[in-house]
C-alpha cells in the first residue's frame, strides 16, 4: 500500500491552490449540516473531542478528493486523513502530502492492511478520515450505493468513533457553471460491542448516507437552499455578467 506522507507546508501549499481551481470551476460551495461538526465556527456539537470521527460519503466526482481538504484544513481545522484507490493515488501522488493512503480492493490483503494502518492513525486520537465505502466513482443516482465492508471492519477496530454521513452533488443550477452541495448527517457514535454482524453495519451506514443524499437531491429539485451556507463564491456566469452590464447602461442613460 501506498501511506500518507502529511505535513503542514504540503497542505498549506495545495489547499491555496485547489482553493483557486475551485472558485474558477465552480459558482459556489455550498454546505449544509456543519453544525453538528467539531471545529465548524459556531458549532453545536456535543460530540467528545476526544474520539476519532469518520466520514463516510458517496463517490461521484474526481472532486470528492479535493473538497474534503477545502472543508477539513480551510474551515474545521481537522488533522484528516483519506482513504484513495490505490490507482489513483499513484497517479496523483501529492495526495500523499495532503493525508491520502491507498486501497486496492481488488487484493484483499492489501486491503486489510489499508483498514489497520487507518485504525492506527486513529484510534486514541481526534483525527477525523474521509471514506468512500463504494470504492469508485459511480453517478450519483445510483441505488443501492454497494458499499463494502471495509468501513465496518473500521470500525471494529476502533472500537469508539463517530461516523457522519455525507452527502456530495455537483449540479448545474440555471448557471454557467456548476455549484458544489455538500450535506452532512446526524453523528453516529460507534461503540463497536454494541454493533451487530459486520453486513448489516455496513447496511445501516449505507441507509444514513443514502438518506442525506435523498434530502439533499430533493433541495435541488426544490431549489431550496434553506440551511445550506455559501463558504466560497466562485466564477461569475456570462448571463450574472451581461445583466450587470445592462443594469450600468440603464443606470447611466
């Protein structure tokens, strides 16, 4: 497996620049449910800080890699970490400076090892981990999500942690360019003696995620944004800039 070779200058450097392709790419960055996470300014949190958290989301986007760096290092301050097909990873491998470690699902002892060495970044610590339980990118509509085991084996392993379900939609909405939502769940704290079979965890972490996801696709069609905070404004559409234009024009004549 490939491990994480974080530091401090590393994310600094990458977080400014992903920051800049964001705001290039997309109309905004939108959140819902932040409250509910340690770090978030204003946070109503009751979650201990001293357990590891989980983050456990769907996977559509080559920019799921990306936007948990914006949210972790540029808003919750979380010392995270995330889970990257071991593929993938090779091919980007700055991801590395940044907290990634690979999986190759396809070898099933190298995917242990990936689930032990995550168990020991966290366990005993507040560090949080980024997740993606459907091992590749597929559309966002898809149900059921498959996800594997490994997040339930997780999570034996630590024994206590929180797991928060996240929801991630790219969407056009009447725009240029497209916005990003991202939706957090109700925390889940795992206490590992209490779960039941390693299947149906693993089943009952997918209907939480699902259950984001839906809420949040039902806002799009709604186009009600209601509790969904704007963190970054991004690139101005052509249409934003014509109207502007024909409302100095009025203005002057």
């Amino acid at each position: 497996m490939i491990t994480a070779r974080k530091s401090a200058l590393t994310e600094a450097f990458w977080y400014r620049y992903f920051r800049r392709k964001l705001r290039k790419r997309f109309r905004a960055l939108r959140v819902k449910g932040a409250a509910t996470v340690p770090g978030w300014h204003g946070s109503t949190t009751s979650l201990r800080e001293t357990l590891p958290i989980v983050f456990i989301a769907n996977h559509s986007s080559w920019w799921d890699a990306v936007v948990p760096l914006i949210l972790s290092y540029g808003h919750f301050r979380h010392d995270a970490y995330a889970m990257m097909e071991e593929k993938q990873l090779a091919r980007y491998s700055f991801f590395r400076g940044v907290g990634c470690f690979s999986v190759l699902r396809e070898d099933a002892r190298s995917a242990l090892r990936s689930l032990d060495y995550a168990a020991e970044l966290l366990h005993g610590t507040a560090r949080v981990l980024w997740m993606y339980p459907q091992g590749s990118i597929v559309s966002v509509e898809q149900r059921p999500l498959g996800f594997f085991n490994g997040i339930s084996r997780l999570l034996y392993a630590l024994q206590d942690a929180y797991v928060i379900p996240v929801a991630f939609r790219y969407e056009f909405l009447g725009e240029e360019a497209p916005e990003i939502l991202v939706s957090f769940g109700e925390p889940w704290r795992i206490y590992a003696p209490d779960l039941p079979d390693r299947s149906t965890t693993t089943a009952q972490l997918e209907q939480r995620v699902i259950r984001t996801m839906d809420e949040q696709r039902e806002s799009v069609i709604r186009r009600d944004f209601t509790g969904y905070a704007v963190l970054h404004h991004g690139t101005v559409s052509i249409n934003q800039r014509w109207d502007s234009l024909r409302g100095k024009q009025s203005a002057m004549g």
